[in-house]
C-alpha cells in the first residue's frame, strides 16, 4: 500500500501540467498581428489555428510579444524555435 502511494505521487510530479488553452480573444490577436506582417489571410488564418493546438495561453502571449518584436526570455526560446518549426510544418509545409 505504501509503495502505491509513493508510486501514485511521483507520477502526479512527473507528469505534464495542465496549462490553460489559448483564448479566443488571443487567436484574434494572433490573426491580427500576423495579418498586419504578413498580409496573408490563409497563413494567417492557418498559423492562428495551429496555435490554438499547439501552445498554451501564457506561451500564446509569447509568441504575440515576439511577433510585434520582442525576444522570447532565454527559458522559452528552444520551445518558440519548436513552436515556429511546428506550425510551419502544418502551415507551410514546403517550407
């Protein structure tokens, strides 16, 4: 019994946490800030979409902030450079 529970907690701290989904209002920001780079409604629309499923809601602000010309702090940068990969192989995928 005591080995299930040692074995039950350190799978709950192993495990991946549950962070919040995007919100709508963040993928009509995304789309808005895309569209005012890139002028182009299908890659836009698309890489909004893909974000949706893609990152969570603080990194969504991330992604956003790095976009109107910030730089991602040093914890996030492998997984913006994951982010951008991935979506491109979904939006653009002879990138």
């Amino acid at each position: 019994m005591r080995w299930a529970l040692i074995l039950a907690l350190a799978g709950l701290l192993s495990g991946p946490a549950l962070a919040a989904p995007p919100t709508a209002a963040q993928k009509d920001e995304f789309y808005a800030v895309c569209m005012g780079i890139a002028d182009n409604e299908t890659l836009c629309a698309c890489k909004a979409k893909a974000a949706m499923t893609l990152i969570d809601e603080r990194f969504m602000g991330v992604v956003i902030a790095s976009m109107r010309g910030g730089t991602p702090a040093s914890t996030d940068f492998v997984a913006y450079n994951t982010y951008v990969a991935k979506s491109n192989q979904v939006c653009k995928p002879d990138y």
